[in-house]
C-alpha cells in the first residue's frame, strides 16, 4: 500500500509539480475571465462590438508568433538537454524575440483602442475585453522578463542541473501560456471576427 | 562509444521531429480556424466548428508541448489537471447558464414580480 503512495522520485518531479499546481490556479483565473467575457460581450453601451474592433489579420500574426515562440522554447529545453549550447541560445533568442514580437502588436492594439476613445471604460464589454486580453499580456511580459533572468543568470554562473530544471519550468510556463492564447484567439477573436 | 553518440543524436531528432509535427498541426488548425471565420464557412456550425478546433489545438499542445500522461506513476499532475480543468468548466459554463436565464427571468416588472411571488406562495413550502 504505502508502495503505491510514493513519494516523488526526485527534487525536479516535485518542483514541476508544484509549478503545475501553480498553472491550474492561472486556470481558474482565466476561466473566470472567460466567464465574465463571454457574459459581457453583447453589452457595448451603444460603443463598438468586439466584431468593429478586431482586425484579424494582426491576430493572425500575433498567433502565429506565440506558437512559433513556443516550439523555439521546446527546441531550446530540448538543445539544452542535449548538450548543445550553440544551439541552445539560438533558440531562446528566437523564443525571446517572438515573445516580444507578439507582446509589441498587443500593445500597438491597445494603444489604438485607447487612442480611438474605445478604453476600458467605455462599456462593460470593453472591460471585460481588457481585463482578459491583459492579463494574459501581463503573463506574457512576467515570461519575457523571465527569461532575461535566466539569460543572465547562464551568463554568471553557467549551465547546471539547476539551471536545466529552472529553464524546464519557464518553457512550462510558455507553453501554458500559449494554450491560453487558442482560447483567446477562438473565443475573442475568431467569434469576434465571424460576427457570432 | 560512437554507437553511442549515435543513439543520442536518434533521440534527439525523434524529439525534434514530434515538436515539429505539433507545431505545424496547430499552424494548420490555426489557418482552417482564421479562414473559416472571416469567410463563413461552415454556415451555422461555425460557432461549433471553431470551438472543436481550438479543443484539438488543445490536446495537442497538452500532448506534445507540456508532455501531459507522460509521466511515471503516481500521476499526479495528470489527476490535479483533470480535477481542476473540470472545475473549471463547471464555473464557466455554470455561469453562462446562470446568467442567461437571470437576463430572461429579471425582465418582469414590479407588479409582476409581486404576482409571481404570490403565486409561488400559494403553492406552499
């Protein structure tokens, strides 16, 4: 019996372990949002809907970056368990410069929400729709900044067993955040731009 | 030790090949979601449509990318994400269902809901 209720093997399998738990506690906070959203939608207070204000193809752009950022960030965890360096920060460049690529188009469309008047205090609608789209924003700046921590902690101290297990949790952290964004991208935007 | 080197070099591009094979799945899934919506497609099943691709895109990513059901036993993160992805679900879709009928039942007026509550009353406890 007490065979069957093991301990984790090691100190890496709890650690990822904590940080999923940690994962599923961001769950339900943007299952939350997602609530509120999709509740508040319709109720623009005679402002735009979410069909004016969506432009699909910077969507399209935007997407496509994370999920590239994404598989450079497998590629990387992968690089650097094999022993490839070269490779290895090659990679995390790729994944860091997606990353910001992705973050500056949101901010770009924010601005020009702002900027055309629609902010989030316009209606219940525009609340909603920022408060979802940016706390994802605000997770993906945590994972870039992130990420220059670790950089620069490779530079001063090299690549350990540490090291491996705290880049293994950031590429987690990536890759959560880019099964966050299929759901903005369906539920906000690809309904947003079907008119549905 | 050449032997070796070479198994590593194997598991490696086996790594490599599964990453990229996911990755172009959720590109194409992405692309069929994108069109779809901007040229409606699939007339009334549209809603449902792009909701099954974002689910597929989903399991992929979980699959491949965060390597979900892959680990030794006890799973323990398989069991929380479970657990908390149902819950999850529950608070979303609960909540819609909620607030669609609160919408359709809060339209009566004063004197209406005076008569509703009256009507109830007669029905006892």
């Amino acid at each position: 019996m007490t065979k069957n209720v093991a301990v984790l093997h090691n100190a890496d399998a709890t650690t990822r372990l904590g940080f999923w738990l940690y994962l599923l506690s961001d769950v339900m906070i943007f299952g939350s949002l997602f609530a509120t959203y999709m509740v508040l939608r319709h109720n623009t207070a005679g402002g735009p809907s979410i069909h004016d204000i969506v432009e699909p193809s910077t969507v399209l752009l935007q997407t496509i970056a994370l999920l590239a950022s994404s598989f450079t960030a497998a590629m990387a965890q992968l690089a650097l368990r094999f022993n490839k360096p070269k490779e290895f920060m090659q990679f995390v460049l790729a994944t860091f410069g997606f990353g910001l690529f992705f973050l500056l188009m949101e901010i770009g469309e924010f601005r020009t929400l702002i900027d055309e008047g629609h902010s989030w205090q316009a209606s219940a609608f525009l609340s909603a729709f920022f408060a979802l789209v940016g706390t994802h924003g605000v997770h993906i700046a945590i994972g870039l900044l992130w990420l220059m921590v670790l950089v620069y902690r490779l530079r001063t101290r090299g690549v350990d067993d540490n090291f491996k297990r705290k880049f293994g949790l950031f590429a987690l952290f990536w890759h959560f955040l880019d099964i966050v964004w299929i759901w903005l991208f369906t539920i906000v935007y690809m309904f947003g731009a079907a008119g549905i | 030790m050449s032997v070796g080197k070479k198994t590593v070099e194997k598991a490696f591009e086996n790594y490599y090949y599964q990453y990229a094979l996911g990755f172009i799945g959720a590109l194409i899934i992405t692309y069929v979601a994108y069109f779809g919506a901007i040229n409606q497609w699939f007339g009334s099943l549209l809603p449902g449509v792009l909701l099954a691709l974002a689910t597929a895109q989903f399991f992929i990513q979980m699959v491949v990318f965060l390597h979900l059901g892959k680990e030794d036993k006890p799973r323990y993160t398989l069991i929380s994400v479970v657990y908390v992805f149902l819950m999850m679900l529950i608070i979303v879709v609960v909540s819609l269902w909620i607030m669609k009928n609160m919408n359709y039942n809060m339209h009566a007026a004063p004197e209406q809901m005076y008569e509703y509550m009256l009507e109830q009353n007669k029905k006892g406890f």
